[in-house]
C-alpha cells in the first residue's frame, strides 16, 4: 500500500467518524427545536387561558354591578302597586274636601283634611312625589298625557296647559302615573 492510500483510508475513516456527529448535531437541532415549538404551544396556551379567564371575569363583574343596580331599583320601585291603588284614593280625598269646603260643618272638614294629610304625609315619606303640572306650564309630551285639545281661551296658553284634571305622581326617578292636562291649541 502506497502512503497515498493509507491517507486516503484514514481520511475516509475521520469521515465516517465526523458524519455520525452531524446526524447527532442536527438530531439535537430538531429536538431543540421541537422543545421550543412545544415550549411555543405550551405559551400560546397559557395566553388564551388567560384571555378566557380575563373575559369571564370581565363578564362576571358585569354581571354583579347588573344585578346590584337592578336590586336597587327593585327597593326603589317595590311598592309601586300599593302606590298606584292608593292614589284614586287621594283623588276621592281632594273631591271630599272641595265638595266639604262648601259645607257649612267645618270640623268634619278639618277631620278628612287631617287624614288625607297624613296619608299624603305617609306616602310621600315612602317615596311618592307629586309631578308638577300647573295651568300655563309648556306641554311637554314625555312627561304630561294630553286628554283633549281645546281652543286656547288667551293667546298666552296656545300650546300650554289650560287645564289639570288628574294630578301625576312619581316613585323615586320613575313616573308612575302622568298628570292629565287639558292643552290650548
């Protein structure tokens, strides 16, 4: 054998050994690089859990200020039906008195005046206010309810109220009964 082929062999054979190292290099590579991409997948995850559990906090406090703010009203506007059956009874108070202020016994008037006091008295400390609707005020649409329309008996009344035939109360912010007006037209 030549030196030449002895070179060539040994060349071959520091090839041979060199090869494995790469293959072992570029399997160390992949696995490096599947480890990162599960490490990859492994954040991702962790980000849309996070997201979902951000949403679902988000949507549970909405939930909770929803219904405080919906229990609040409930307290505000609980008593709303015995409200609204008591105020034909005020009506027929106010017609007692006007038709008693005619009377001639004033202690009988004095006595339905003091009970229709204290029931108004009673009802307002509940939350019952009165909507205030006076002859000459503007019509407003969304707060008085036009029962008729009439000739405006002076030019100053044309669009305003010329008339209140049922006074309009309110519970808390919310109106529970609108004053009924006569408008001039």
């Amino acid at each position: 054998m030549s030196d030449k082929d002895t070179t060539t062999e040994e060349f071959d054979e520091v090839k041979d050994q060199n090869e494995p190292e790469v293959s072992e290099e570029n399997d160390s590579e992949q696995e490096e690089k599947d480890e990162l991409s599960v490490e990859d997948q492994l954040r991702e995850d962790l980000a849309k859990e996070k997201d979902k559990f951000l949403r679902l906090f988000a949507e549970f406090e909405n939930f909770k200020k929803r219904t405080s703010k919906e229990r609040v009203d409930l307290f505000k506007t609980a008593g709303q039906e015995i409200m609204l059956a008591l105020l034909p009874v005020m009506d027929d108070f106010d017609r007692a008195l006007k038709e008693l202020a005619k009377s001639e016994d004033k202690e009988m008037f004095k006595g339905v005046e003091l009970i229709r006091v204290k029931l108004r008295e009673t009802l307002k400390s509940k939350g019952l206010e009165e909507v205030s609707a006076q002859q000459g005020d503007v019509f407003d649409a969304e707060l008085h309810d036009a029962i008729t329309q009439i000739p405006a008996p002076d030019k100053k009344l044309k669009g305003k109220i010329v008339d209140v035939v049922e006074r309009g109360f309110k519970l808390g912010d919310r109106i529970i009964r609108h004053p009924k007006v006569v408008v001039g037209n």
